[in-house]
C-alpha cells in the first residue's frame, strides 16, 4: 500500500501526469512486495517551493509512504529512479529534489486496518 505525493514548483499537463503515473507505477516495484495494483499517486503542481532561499528554480519535494518496511537499498534505488523521473520529465536538477520516506505500521483499506 504505497502512496508517493509529489509537490513541484512547475506546471504539469495531463499528458505529463499521465506519463508520471506510468513510470512511477513501475518503478514503486523497486521496492520489495511493492506494487503499482496498490499504488496511490498525489501529484500538485505550481506549489510554491523555496529551495536555498530560492523559488525560480524548478523544485520537487516527493513524499514515499509504505505499510511496511523496505531496506536502505531499496529505498535508495527508487530515490534514484524518482529522481531521473523528475529530472527527464520536468526538467527538475536532481539537486532540487527531495525524497522523504515513512514507513506505517498501521494502515486503514475498505474500512479495516491491517
């Protein structure tokens, strides 16, 4: 069950989220267990995100939940794969990009938790 919200500082077209949802479905597999059958995206574009001081440079602050827990590994390749995302399709500089990872033990679905 995980969710990845994005928050950028740049606009993103329909044709762009379609194409963000595509990729980041695929690459949540990065994470063991992980699938894109689960897979809720959040994605908010034109937030106004200041980076070193700075708001007129493209930014992305990428929020990772999981129900679960995934090793370091893990998580450091889909922070790799995250961020080539952002940076090939938006044209954000890997250095103006965050990734934060929280791992739930408690998770709600279909009016239950697990």
């Amino acid at each position: 069950m995980p969710f990845i919200n994005t928050k950028v500082n740049v606009e993103i077209s329909e044709e762009k989220e379609a194409v963000l949802k595509e990729k980041f479905g695929r690459a949540i597999s990065l994470l063991p267990g992980k699938t894109e059958n689960w897979l809720m995206l959040g994605f908010e574009d034109n937030c106004r995100l200041y980076f070193r001081g700075n708001k007129d440079e493209p930014a992305a602050f990428v929020e990772v939940k999981v129900y679960g827990a995934a090793n370091r590994t893990a998580f450091e390749k889909l922070t790799a794969e995250i961020t080539r995302i952002l940076a090939g399709e938006l044209s954000i500089a890997p250095d103006h990009i965050y990734v934060k990872y929280e791992a739930c033990e408690h998770w709600g679905y279909n009016g239950a938790n697990f």
